[in-house]
C-alpha cells in the first residue's frame, strides 16, 4: 500500500486510475482519477477513505486496499 496525503496529491495526471480492492472477497475497482475525485474527494485520505468505502459484492467496510 502506498503512502499518500490526499488523492489530489497523488493522483496528478488525467490518466492515473485508482484501485480498490477487497481483502474479504478479492473484488477490484479500478476508478479513473475523476470518478475517484467524485466519490471520495480530491482531499480525502486513505484513513478516511477506507473507512468510508463498502464492498459492492460482500459488503465488507472498513478494509479496502487502495493502490494508485
Ligand atoms: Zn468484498
């Protein structure tokens, strides 16, 4: 897992994609910078960030594993 501050930090270019990804089911998501932006916000941090996100498939929240 990366260190980061916040995502607007990290994720500069247009093209840079965010992966989330489950540890209780395996499932991933790989967002574009944008849809990132849009659902978590430019500032959020990756504490704050896994503690908001839930797993689509099992529902699992608080363990998701960001990689830029
Ligand atoms: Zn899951």
């Amino acid at each position: 897992m990366m260190m980061f501050q916040t995502l607007a930090r990290v994720m500069r270019a247009p093209g840079d994609t965010l992966t989330v990804r489950c540890p209780g089911c395996g499932h991933r998501a790989v967002w574009s910078r944008r849809e990132a932006f849009a659902r978590l916000g430019p500032d959020a941090t990756p504490h704050r960030s896994r503690r908001r996100l839930a797993c689509g498939v099992c529902g699992l929240k608080g363990g998701a594993v960001l990689e830029i």
